[in-house]
DNA sequence: TATTTTTGCTTAAACGTTTAAGCAAAAATA
DNA sequence: TATTTTTGCTTAAACGTTTAAGCAAAAATA
C-alpha cells in the first residue's frame, strides 16, 4: 500500500475536472470559490491523502513561514523554557520553528546563520555564544531584511530588538539581600566582561558595594567562564585569600555550583561562613545540599516577548529596526545557602 | 546599502553572459564546465553576495538535505548530548537538523510530526514521548516512504531502525550490584509499563531478583510517571511499608532525586539504610548530597549511530525498512547512594 | 428589459533552481 | 585527412505551488 507517488494540486484537480488554481484557492479559502467546490475538493484531498508541498508554496510566496531560533545551548533550563514559550506563541500564528545550538562557539554560531538562512527563514531569534565579539554574521542576517531578535545575550551595537532583564538592578537586589543577612565582605565571580550582561552585573555589583560603604577589593572581583570547573577553581582563590570574603555573589549557577562543592569540601559553613547567591534559577539550585539563592530570569516572559517581537516585525516590515530594548525585571529566590539563621 | 532584492542565478548568468544552466552546473561543480568558466562564475557569486535559494533547490531535486529530530524534551542532558552527536555526523554529510520537542505529550508529537512532514524532510529521528500508544503519526511518516529512525523510546511493533541500550540487562547489573553490596530487599520505582524501555527494566529487575532467590514482592514494585514529584511520592509510599526496603532502584534520575530528597528529609542513611540507584547519568547525580549511582546510556554512541542509520537509508531507499535494532550495552556508574562503606 | 456587478472559475506565468537532451567546436583517434 | 569522441556550453522543461488577469454566466440593479 505504500504510494510513494506524493498527491499534488493537480490530482485532485483531475479527479473533479477543475483547474489546479481552483484547487489551491479551494484549499486557501478563497473567496471567490464556492462552497460547494471547497467542500468536494476537502474531501477529494483528504481521500488522496494530500499533504501540502510547503517548498514549492514558500517559494512562490517568498515566505517560509519558519524563524530560526539560536542558543548557545539546549541543555539549560533557562534556554530551554524559552525555546518552548517561543515556540507556543510562533505556532498559533502558524509558524514553525527551527532549534539551533551554537554550544557557546563562535564558529558554530556563525554556520548555524548561514543554515538558517540557506533555509531561507522568515527571522531569527538568538542568545549569542559566549565567545562572541565579532558581529559580522548578525549583521549578516541584518543585511538579508529579515528580522533578528535578541535575547538574554545581545549587543547594542547591532541596533536590533532586545529581550532581556535588568541586570544591573539584579546585582544591587543580590547586594542588598546579602547585607541584610549581615554580610561585610560581598565577593564577585562574574562573566566575561566583553558580554554586555555580565559586564552589567558587574557595574551593578561595583555600584552597590559602593552604596553600602563595602569594602571594593580587587581580589573579590574574579572575572570566570562560568562553568562547574571554573567556578570550583575560583572559589579555592578567594579561599586561598588571607582575608576572605563572608559572602560570594556568582553570575551563572553553574560555577555557583562548583563553589559550593569547595565549600562543602572544606567544611565551611554556608550560609554562616561564607554566604552564596546564583544567578538563573536552575533546576538544580533547589536540588542541592544546600539549596542555593539565585536569581529567576522569567525565561516564560522574554520567549513569550521575543516571538511576539518577531511577529510585530514581520507584520511591520517598512518600519526600520533600530535598537529597542524589553528589560524585564529579575526576581531573587532566596533559599538556604543565603539565609542566616539568626 | 540594504539590498532586498536578492541575487539568483539568473543575474550572475546576465553579468558573464552565459545560461543560468551553466552558472548552475559551476557552482555545483559539474565536470562538463570549464575551470575557467568556474572561477568566473564563483568570483561573480561571491561579489553579488550570492546566496543559494535552498527552497528552490529542494523544490527541484526532490530532497531538502533535512532531517527532523523529535525528542520528548531537550533539557535533558541525555537528550542534548544525542542531538548534538547526530548533528555532528549529518553536518559533514551536508543535511541539517530541526529539533523538536513534544514535551512528552502525543498530541504535541502528532502537531511535530505534521511540522516536519510539511517541511519536507528526508527523514526523521525520534524518541517517542511517554503519553505515546498510537503509532498512526508514526505509520504516517513510514507511508511517506521516507527514513524512521527511533533511539531510546522506540516500538517494535513500527519495524523500523531503533538505537538504544540493553534496559533488560542494566536492570541485571543494577541488582547484582546490590546484591554485592548486601542488598537483601531490593524495590524498583518503574516507568510505565506500556512503553518498552520502562517494561524492559521491569522484566530485567523481575529476573535478576529471582536469579538471587530475593523476595519478589508485590508492594516493592510500582509503576511511575518518573518525575520529580512522583519519585517523592513512590518513596514516600515504600517507607509507609511496615517491611521497607532497603535498596531501590530508580528506572530514572528524576524521580531518583525525589526519592533522594525524601530519604534525607526522614534522616534516613543513604547508603547504609537504603540505597539508591537511579538511572540516566544526569549530571546533577554528581551534584547531590550523597551522589547518585546511575546508568550511563552512551549518549554520545547513540547519537552517532542514529545518524548513520539514517545517511545508510538514506543512500539506499531500495533497501526495505524492517525491524533492526543496534543495542549497545550500558555502563554502570557507581556513586556514593548505593556504595556501602565496609 | 438593458446594464452593471458579482461569482466562479480558467489561463498563463512565475518563484529559483536543476537536468535531460542537444549541438557546435575542439580534441583525439584512425 | 576523415571520423569519432570529448568538451563546454545552450535550450527547454520541470519541481508544486500561487496569483494577476481575464472571461463567461449568474445575479443584482436601474
């Protein structure tokens, strides 16, 4: 029974003696068909099993109704929740997506582009990889005058929409919440600071420090990749220090993890000791012995905004895209491993 | 300098004067076009900024050199690294992928399915989710007369390729193990029975329990959805027994790290009262207070193999699809839940 | 009833490639 | 030198849709 022969238009234009573009205007609800017409060809095309060739319509429209979506990785509660609430609201709007992973490479970012666009997608929608500083790809994409909307981690200079939180203000809510529990002696492990976001951390948490009159040393500002391995590595700096730190404020929960391996190696009491606050509200956080403070991105509102940022787009396209930025405010769980018992 | 209008084939032919045929078979590199006509043409392309239109190409050969990828979810580590793995060996072959998540839901993999049918793809690769008994969707893609590929969660009853893990002998190695390690009452939280894997599992623990003359009782074998949630709520059930056990074995992490937390919070000593075996190797097994013991899949080796399954069907369509399964054999990590201190 | 508008289609061309078939010129062979 | 083969292209059609333009018949309007 396999027909391999796929059902086109012209079948089903043959069985009932009409014209293809009868057929396809049937198909499309056009409104100069009958009904009587648009219902006989319904049932003609599903007894053939007709299953619409979306190659051949989006060439001729120009459109394929599919965005490409780019993260630096799949396998991050973070990217992952987005990727889900991007794709709800695309698919009510009859667009279907296409996942890539750039696994925090540069290079990698850039043939996923290039895929993307071979595709001939209607938009993209991105977080950049850690390793990106030249933009030439994006603006790439730019150039071709489809949209390009960024998330989490993105770059003015390409003057495109912007979804994301605010974290500066992010940074001074950590700060304040770790004086309230009686910190003095706040340490940092930030990001890279050639990304816009951690650098931003970075300025928030410069700025808070000063507020509150801390001490801004420079041993307790650690710039870091972020990893397990690497937040391990400079959680063993700040305790190698003669004057430790009786708080750390980690910019990614993965190296906050790793710091709070080397915590519970060395017996140190958390929060008491040394007190600790992530940041991306990772499944795991609530996990681990003991859970550890972090900061929620509402990953459900920036993929809710970036699709419809990418609609408002595609649906406006004589208007220019400039830089427009969406800041949503963050939102700081609070649990055991920065929460002083009194 | 936006340039809208985009480049085709035809404005390189009008720029050297020659056929869009011929500029076709340059950029394909066809033996019957000269090298010098060749390097014309690729010099052109490049200065106009050209850019294939795959739609179009696609339209023409029949084949989109894409392959769709549906997964129960992608924030699973399990999962992600498969994907990547396939993506690595289809990228050097020239096809590309469009993931997919159905989010363990039917319906969404039916809508999945349909998504990529519609674009055409030339071939899928698929874990099926949970809620999945129907395999009509997946007929439909086998009446397509294009590839199906299944890895981890797959059904015989399709007689197409499948990739997965020996699930009936893991269950083996799991029990011996704690037996060695002098598990006397050994329980099994398991996966839905209806699906393969999980039924699997459960005939292995049935089996090896009885190969070691243990107790094979009823309340010590209950069927799981295997989320966070359920895993508190079936180890909760076992420690209402009056004759606990003092080993369980987890069909996967997630509801091991539910049944995790609920020992802790009863102050229960892991390993030395009950140990705890899950399944998956999820990372945070490592990250835990105690570590989790668990089965590795072989994530990467399952990618790989689903892939060249795929390209060897691909370039051999006269060859029928029938039942044809690589089981590779899984690894055993022991970690600090189920390794009893002499 | 004569004219205009609407309805319900058809015809033909197009989207941007690829490819089978063919042909003249050049090169190789006899 | 005559014949065959190879080279390097062109021409034309096709993939499966969509859509602008058009036309006859039916319906609405004057």
């Amino acid at each position: 029974m396999r027909n391999k022969k796929k059902t086109t238009i012209k079948d089903i234009a043959s069985v009932l003696n009409i014209s293809p573009a009868a057929v396809s205007k049937a198909l499309n609800d056009d409104s100069r068909i009958s009904a009587k017409t648009k219902e006989a060809v319904k049932k003609v095309a599903k007894d053939l099993n007709y299953q619409p060739n979306h190659l051949a319509s989006a060439l001729r429209k120009g459109k394929s109704n599919l965005v490409g979506v780019i993260v630096p990785r799949t396998n991050s509660n973070f990217f992952s929740s987005v990727i889900q609430n991007i794709e709800e609201v695309l698919n009510k709007e009859g667009y279907n997506i296409i996942i890539t992973q750039s696994n925090e490479s540069y290079k990698k970012e850039c043939s996923n582009i290039d895929t993307l666009l071979f595709t001939q997608v209607d938009g993209i929608i991105a977080s950049m990889a850690n390793e990106t500083v030249k933009l030439d790809y994006f603006e790439k994409v730019k150039s071709k005058g489809i949209p390009l909307i960024l998330f989490d981690r993105g770059e003015n200079d390409l003057n495109v929409d912007y979804i994301g939180i605010n974290d500066y203000d992010s940074s001074h809510m950590i700060v304040e919440h770790l004086v309230q529990q009686g910190c003095k002696r706040i340490a940092h492990i930030g990001g890279y600071r050639h990304t816009r976001i951690f650098n931003n951390r970075i300025r928030g948490y410069i700025d808070a420090i000063k507020k509150h009159h801390l001490p801004l040393d420079e041993a307790l500002l650690i710039e870091s990749s972020l990893t397990i391995e690497d937040g391990r590595e400079k959680m063993t700096q700040l305790l190698a220090l003669e004057n430790r730190p009786d708080a750390v404020y980690v910019a990614g929960d993965y190296a906050a993890l790793g710091s709070l391996q080397v915590l519970n190696e060395n017996n140190i009491n958390i929060p008491n000791d040394i007190a600790l606050v992530g940041f991306g509200n990772e499944p795991f956080t609530s996990m681990v012995t003991p859970t550890i403070s972090s900061i929620d991105q509402h990953s459900t509102e920036i993929g809710k905004q970036a699709a419809l940022t990418f609609l408002e787009r595609v649906n406006n396209p004589e208007i220019k895209q400039t830089l427009n930025k969406k800041i949503l405010d963050a939102e700081l769980i609070v649990r055991d491993s920065s929460n002083v018992k009194k």
